[in-house]
C-alpha cells in the first residue's frame, strides 16, 4: 500500500517543444553517466527517466530540474528558466486537469484472462484509491514486472500509468495508474477504494466461471502476495505459495486451486502486530510443475527461481537472482514447455 511521501508532489517544469529531450541528454553528457545510474542517483526508476521524461510524455518535478542543473551545469539556471522553459506548473496540476474536462477516459475492456491477471495484481499489492490505483514491489525484483503491468493496463484501459523509485525508500517501486474512470469500473466489479481487508474484498463472481479466468487471477496473486520458495524436509521440494491477510481471498484462492484441479494446503501465521497471514501452498512436486505449465508467472524473479529449483536443485543467492532479474529478456507471460 502506498505510503505518504511516495509519489513526486513538487511543481513541475514544462519545457518548450523538444527542450526537456536536449536537457536530459545534455545533462547525461556532463555526468558522463549511462541511464541506469543517472536514474539510480535521483531515485527514480530508469524507464522514467530514459522513456518517460526523455520522450516528454511526462513534465520533470521542479526540484529534479534544480539537482540535476547544479550537479551537472552545462548551462546557467537562469538561462535555462528564461530561454528553455514554458512554464512553472503547480504541484497539483494534474489532478486538477484530470478533475475537470480532460478526464483520461478509458476504454471498457472484455471480461478476459489478462483482466483478471490484472485484478489478482490490484489484490495482492495493488491498492485503490479515491482517484487513482497503485501497485507496490522490491526494487529492483519487481521492476520489470511492473513494466509487464504498465503495458498491459495500456492494452486493457487504453491510458498510461508511470513508474517510480519511492522517495521515501529506494528498495520500493511503485506503478500508478492516475484514473476516475478505471476506479470507477472496479467500483462496478465490487473492488472498493480503501482497506481490502476493511472492505472484505474479494474476486469478481465472473472469474469464477471461466478456468482461463481463474488461471490469470492466480497468476496475478502468485506474482504480488505469493511466490515459489525451497523447503528440504529429507529431499528438496519447490513450493508455491500465497501469502494474504484477507480470509475472503484466502477463501478465493483455495476455492480457485480446486477449480482447476489441484490439493492446497493452508496454515496461518500471526505477525508482529497481532495480524493473521494465510498462507496457502501447493506442495506436490507434480502440481507445481503443472502449475508453471497451466498458469506460469509474469514476474522474472518467480520464473528464474523456478528453472533454478527445478533444473539444479538449489534457490539462487540474492545478488545472482538480481543479476538474473535485470537480464531477463522473455516473452511473459512464462509458461513452462
């Protein structure tokens, strides 16, 4: 769930046409510095900077402009403010744009396996505001699935969502998908803004009654409120499991895992904070090698720790896995031949 500080609330610049593109480039030829860690340095993901800023899709925060001008100065800020820039926008420009006539409208998607992929995303570290919807993971594990979800969102709704390193952590990644109108179509699924838990979400009942439904929504759930982990109780197993605290997807998920064939186990741990985790696996080595066959991953980190599992036997330390992670090139979403 997002958290206060996370998003970019600062005044942002409007650079005249094609300006904001010289200004990046030029300030990545003063760092001498790739993308990847020019991104690193501001605390922003590099699709934002590389794709997002540099394509001008989207304005620069008022703040980044000023650090990037006084460590990298190709040019005085000055001349940059009265020659290079259009326009100061307030920190809330667009909210206001997008509450008033220039609503990003939406187009309303088929009930499909790839919505219902995208629901099990928003119930597993996804959250739902008022205005907009925000999905949370690791940095840098999650990154490339977030960009798996960003497109897919486009394909669905026809709007785009941006992606970004909290400024309060940079451990976290976060998609935001600014839309009335998309809260609005959850709303008519019985997805409500605010605490899942609170609001007793669950799974809309049209997902029930397809398996290629069902098989999205746990792949959705596997690659945000779950994953594949290593047990060794006198041999090595691969385990799948899901990790929720809310007892109506608990129950959805069981009830999903029988629909399409398969033996859940459940048990329940209690965190820190008095609050109960559900935890729902599937042990069997056969059904876990059908699970990656039927419904597979999305999410690089649950792919490559399954081929390590399964072809050698062991989970891959952290700084391989990482390393695995930043150069994973599959089509997704994987599913195992």
């Amino acid at each position: 769930m997002r958290k206060v500080g996370e998003q970019i609330r600062d005044k942002r610049i409007k650079f005249k046409e094609n300006l904001q593109k010289e200004f990046l480039r030029n300030i990545k030829n003063e760092s001498k510095l790739t993308w990847k860690f020019l991104a690193k340095k501001l605390n922003v993901c590099e699709h934002t900077i590389r794709v997002d800023w540099q394509k001008e899709g989207t304005t620069i925060p008022y703040k980044i402009c000023l650090k990037l001008i006084k460590k990298y100065p190709f040019k005085k800020w000055q001349i940059i403010k009265s020659e290079w820039i259009e326009e100061i926008l307030p920190s809330n420009w667009g909210q206001k744009k997008a509450g008033g006539i220039n609503k990003k409208h939406i187009t309303i998607p088929n009930k499909s396996e790839e919505l219902a992929e995208l629901i099990g995303v928003i119930l597993g570290d996804g959250h739902i505001g008022k205005k907009e919807i925000t999905i949370t993971g690791e940095f840098p594990h999650q990154e490339k699935h977030l960009e798996y979800i960003k497109e897919k969102i486009k394909k669905l709704f026809g709007i785009d969502s941006r992606i970004f390193i909290s400024y309060t952590n940079d451990n976290t990644i976060i998609l935001d998908c600014y839309s009335v109108e998309i809260v609005n179509f959850l709303k008519k699924n019985k997805l409500y803004p605010g605490n899942k838990i609170k609001n007793k979400l669950s799974f809309p009942k049209w997902i029930f009654k397809k398996k290629d439904f069902i098989k999205g929504a746990l792949r959705g759930l596997i690659d945000t409120d779950g994953g594949i982990y290593y047990k060794q109780k006198g041999y090595k197993r691969a385990i799948i499991e899901f990790q929720n605290y809310s007892p109506q997807i608990k129950r959805d998920i069981i009830l999903f895992i029988k629909k399409i064939g398969f033996n859940p186990s459940k048990s329940q741990t209690i965190n820190e904070r008095g609050e109960k985790r559900h935890n729902i696996r599937i042990q069997n080595q056969e059904e876990v090698r059908s699970f990656f066959k039927l419904i597979g991953s999305s999410n690089p980190k649950n792919i490559i720790k399954y081929k390590c599992l399964i072809e050698k036997g062991f989970m891959p330390q952290k700084e391989e896995l990482k390393k695995e992670i930043i150069q994973f090139n599959e089509i997704l979403p994987f599913r195992m031949q």
